[in-house]
C-alpha cells in the first residue's frame, strides 16, 4: 500500500495536533519550514499544507520555495490563510502565493473569505457575518473560477465549490469551537485526503471524516476541551480502521 506524505508548513501554536491528525488519518506527516529544506522535503511529498499562522520571514521563503515545486511536480498545495485580515503582512503574502497556485485548496472561515473576494480587512479570525447560504455558495464559486482552484468556507456548514459544483457537510460538534488549532488540524485532514487525488470528492471526504470523528468525540458529554482534542484525534484514527 502506497504511503502518502504531507509536507506541512504550518503554525507553531498548533503544530503537533496538525501531525497527529495526518497520521491518525493514515497518512504521513512531515513538518519542515526551514527554506534551506523545504524544497526539497515538497519534492518527495505527495501534498504540501501551508497554514499563515505565525508567518515570519524564513517561512515566506520556505513556502515560496515549497510552492514552486509543488507546481513543477503537480503536487496539490492545500492552505489556510488564517486571520489574513487581522495583518497587512499576512496579506500581502496570501496574494502573492494565491496567484502562483496551480492546483490545490484554500480552506478559510468567512471572515477571510470574505476578505479575499471584497478585498476588505476584517480583523477576527472567526468573525461571522450575515450571509445566505446561496450567497456563500455563489461567492466560493465565483472565486474558484478566478483563481481555478478548490476553495472551502468553514463554519456551521462547510462548503466547498470548485466552479462548477459544491458540496455541503453540516452537523459537526460544537465542541470543535473550543479547541485551539481545529482549523489547523481540518486543512491537515484535507491535506492528507486530496494527497491521494485532487477533487471536489476528495475535499468532501475529508470534510466528513471531521465532522464524523467530531460527533463521536462528543459521545463522551462531560468531556472538557482537552479529553474532547484527545478523543477527536482518536476517533478519526478509529474510522479509518472501520
């Protein structure tokens, strides 16, 4: 059986849950942002995740470097442009990466969505706004014709358009907003899914195997945030066996 390895450059508050949730999904993780390596560690992956979550200098390079050799290779590059409009300097980046993409994911809450289609600064990194289902739907479509590549918004219900269709998985546990680095650990689990094939199907998946682990975790009610982390990272290994 082929083994799957993601190249993850990724934030350091989160790191170690995001390697743990690739490996407990069956795949291979491997966390390089040093730019002198990076290149080279994205040559023998089969996905590169790349999250903007304390971004500093040598990781800009490092994922530059990550990003055009993904390209060179046809590797799927899944990213998570966490709180792009609480910092100019996050930003800036996301744009400059954004239009170098040739194949891959971006995962992001509203808030950013939002903030890559009106070009507009919305500091929270879960700030929610008032907005339709149909005008989610229309906003991520028109976006990933632009840009040609899948784009997901996070939330009560995940969606995911690539242009032409989308797909919707609601109903994951609430619990997910009290743990840190959820949204870390998702763009891992995608990540780990397109690495076997890029595809709205394959986003999909990724997005249910979440939210089935999510509400398995919560079987357990009195669980506080950390068993509920543990019990999560858990279950999403426990399915994949099943």
């Amino acid at each position: 059986m082929k083994k799957y390895f993601i190249h993850a450059i990724t934030n350091y508050v989160s790191i170690y849950n995001v390697a743990a949730i690739i490996k407990a999904v069956g795949a291979y993780p491997i966390m390089a942002d040093d730019f002198h390596e990076s290149a080279s560690i994205t040559k023998n992956a089969d996905a590169l995740y790349i999250n903007l979550g304390m971004l500093n200098e040598n990781k800009k390079i490092a994922m530059k470097n990550s990003i055009r050799v993904a390209n060179e290779k046809g590797i799927p590059i899944v990213v998570d442009p966490v709180g792009i409009g609480a910092s100019e300097y996050r930003r800036e980046f996301f744009f400059e990466i954004l239009k170098e993409i040739k194949s891959g994911v971006i995962k992001a809450n509203l808030s950013e969505i939002l903030s890559i289609y009106n070009d507009e600064k919305s500091h929270g990194v879960d700030n929610e706004h008032e907005m339709s289902e149909d005008e989610k739907i229309k906003t991520l479509q028109k976006l990933s014709t632009k840009y040609g590549i899948i784009f997901v918004m996070t939330g009560e219900a995940n969606i995911a358009a690539d242009g032409n269709e989308f797909v919707k998985v609601s109903g994951g546990s609430e619990m997910l907003k009290n743990i840190v680095g959820s949204g870390c650990m998702l763009g891992g689990i995608v990540a780990a899914s397109v690495s076997k094939g890029l595809s709205l199907k394959s986003v999909k998946e990724a997005l249910e195997c979440s939210r089935d682990a999510s509400l398995l975790a919560e079987k357990n009610k009195k669980c506080g945030p950390m068993e509920f982390l543990n019990e999560y990272i858990d279950s999403v290994h426990k399915n994949r066996e099943e």
